[in-house]
C-alpha cells in the first residue's frame, strides 16, 4: 500500500512526500512444525516459526525544480 502527497512550495518548486507499507495489517501465517522442532522435549507441537516478514514501512521525500 503507498500514499503520495505533492506539496506545492512555489511555482517552480514542489515536494512530494511518500509512504509505502508492506504487511499493512501485520498478520502472523505461521510455518508447520519441521523435524528438528518435533525432536522429544523441544516444545513438540508448537508452532512457532513465521511464514511471513513483519511489517517493513519506507518513507521518501523527492523534491522538484
């Protein structure tokens, strides 16, 4: 998802300000359980590795003349 807003400074001038967001709802799909996880005394049944990258948000600013 991105958001853009130009922001006029002068006639010659603008700025353009950017945000841009991977993830936006943040929501965990998590991985089945491997075989090294399922070895005796080793938290067997959990499941606890994640599929999915965390959120990652990236901000910009471009300026034009």
């Amino acid at each position: 998802m991105g958001i853009k807003k130009n922001i006029r400074i002068t006639e010659r001038f603008s700025a353009e300000a950017s945000l841009n967001v991977n993830n936006v709802l943040n929501h965990n799909q998590l991985l089945d359980p491997s075989l090294s996880v399922l070895t005796p005394g080793t938290g067997f049944g959990q499941l606890s590795a994640e599929g999915t990258l965390p959120r990652a948000m990236e901000f910009g600013i471009r300026v034009n003349f």
